[in-house]
C-alpha cells in the first residue's frame, strides 16, 4: 500500500512497480485516515507511508497502524534532513526508512529486507540523523562496530560470522550496549546510537 497526498509521487512508484512481478500495489490512499479504512478491508503486508501529510500524519498513522495492525510493516518515506520525524518513527517501531529520491533498485531490496524483519534505514539518512552529541557513554569500538552492523539490518548470525565471534558472545555485547545507552531494544540501540552521533554509514 502507498500512502501519499502527492497524486505525482504515487503514480511514480505505480510506474516503478509495474515493472516488477515479485511485488504488487493493493491499494493507495492520500492521507492515513483513508489508509486506515482501507487497511480493514484489504490484505496488506508493507506499507509505505509518507510524513507529512494533510487529515492525518504519517507519525499518527504510524502509531495506528502498529497497534490495530501490529503485522503490517511500515516503511516510512522521508527526506535526509527529517531528524525529528525519523527519531519519533523509530520510537514507534517503524520497520524501515526509504528516501524518497531512492532507485527502484533500491526500493525493492528495502521492501524484501524489511519483509524479512531487517531494520532498514538508508544511509543518507543514517548520516543525518543526528540532534545530538555523544556524552560518556563509553562504548567501545567493538560495540560501535556491532551497533553500525545492527543499523544495516544485520542479524546476530551474520554479525558473529564477519567479526569471528559466536552468536552467544554478540547477544552478550547487545546487552551491554542496551545497558550502557539505556534502551532494551536494538531499535531503540539504534535510533539512540544515531541521536548521539555515535556511529555513521
């Protein structure tokens, strides 16, 4: 589902879709209220969701969606620039962030990464997203390394292969991580880590 109040960018991405047999548009919709409606009598499986739209924003859609709809994923369409609106997205469990100058390569690997359950943010977006500065967390290179590994969608098997670890000791490093900035998720790792600038893609 494409949920846009620009009629443009929604054809555009019609167009982008039409050539690819894997993935299929079921419905579109210009605001979230009309999406919502939709979302009861249509199968979805991904929504790509604007921010800034008229009626109902894509930050209170978003929250709607999660809770009535909790196994729809939602990838938010944003901007590089949209700090403030990527860390209240990631607070809500967003699923993934898709710039919306993106290729259509790069559209379709988002919307298979994150059907996959991979956290996927693009790293425009991950070089600035950032409100803030890094303030003693004392983190270490490894933990930087594993955190920059987590914010690309990468799962614990994965990480444990490329850094020569067990997948047991990378659960353990998570877990100090989440300690040491104050979160319980690697979502929250992640939007935190970013916040305070402390890893970049």
């Amino acid at each position: 589902m494409i949920v846009d109040n620009h009629p443009v960018f929604r054809e555009g991405l019609k167009a982008v879709f039409a050539g690819n047999s894997k993935f299929k548009i079921v419905a579109e919709a210009e605001n979230g209220q009309l999406a919502l409606q939709k979302l009861n009598t249509v199968a979805v499986d991904i929504m790509l969701l604007d921010v800034r739209m008229p009626v109902l924003d894509g930050i209170s859609t978003l929250e709607r969606v999660k809770r009535q709809f909790p196994k729809i994923k939602v990838c938010i369409l944003t901007t590089y620039d949209d700090v403030k609106v990527f860390n209240e997205a990631m607070a809500l469990k967003a699923d993934s962030f898709l710039l919306k100058y993106a290729s259509s390569q790069t559209i379709f690997q988002t919307i298979q990464d994150t059907m996959n359950g991979k956290l996927i943010v693009s790293p425009d977006l991950l070089r600035n997203a950032v409100d803030s500065r890094s303030l003693g967390y004392s983190l270490s290179n490894e933990d930087l390394d594993i955190l920059t590994k987590v914010a690309k969608g990468e799962h614990n098997f994965e990480i444990a292969q490329e850094l020569h670890f067990s997948e047991r000791t990378i659960k353990g490093y998570l877990t100090n991580i989440y300690n040491k900035l104050g979160v319980t998720s690697r979502a929250g790792a992640v939007a935190k880590a970013m916040q305070l600038e402390l890893i970049r893609l």
